[in-house]
C-alpha cells in the first residue's frame, strides 16, 4: 500500500516533521503525532511551499485541552456508560 506525505507546521509556520499516512479517500481533519495535534489546512498560506509543489497535505499545530468527566452524561444512568 503506498503511503501518503504530510507536513506539520506550528502554528507560526516552522516546519515540524513529514510524515506518512495510508492513502485515505478523505483526508483526516486532525493528526495526532506523540502529544501533539495538527489540524488539516485548507488554506496553506506560508505553509508548506513544499508540500504544495508536490500536492501533499499540510497540517498546522491547534491548541488542544483534552476534557474528562468522570461523571456520566446528564439522562444517562452511570451503568448504561
């Protein structure tokens, strides 16, 4: 199966890492790389001016807050979760 490049940025622009992913029919709205998350980026603006000479995805680190609640959702009795 071939493999698909992806670019990561920071959200200033420095490039990150490129790395690869199967070649899905839709491109993932996010990758998780070790702790970090990158959004896909539609516009690729100063990203990524080699991704777009070769047409591969670009994606651009997001702020991310992980939430958990230990408690189950309201209606939702504690077993059914």
């Amino acid at each position: 199966m071939k493999s698909l490049n992806c670019h990561l940025y920071t959200e200033s622009g420095d490039f990150v890492a490129t790395v690869q992913i199967p070649p899905f029919k839709k491109l993932p709205g996010v990758l998780i790389w070790g702790t970090r998350v990158f959004k896909f980026s539609e516009t690729l603006d100063f990203f990524a001016s080699q991704a777009e000479a070769n047409n591969e995805p670009a994606y651009v680190e997001a702020f991310t807050w992980a939430v958990i609640d230990l408690e189950p959702p309201h209606g939702i009795p504690g077993d059914a979760v």
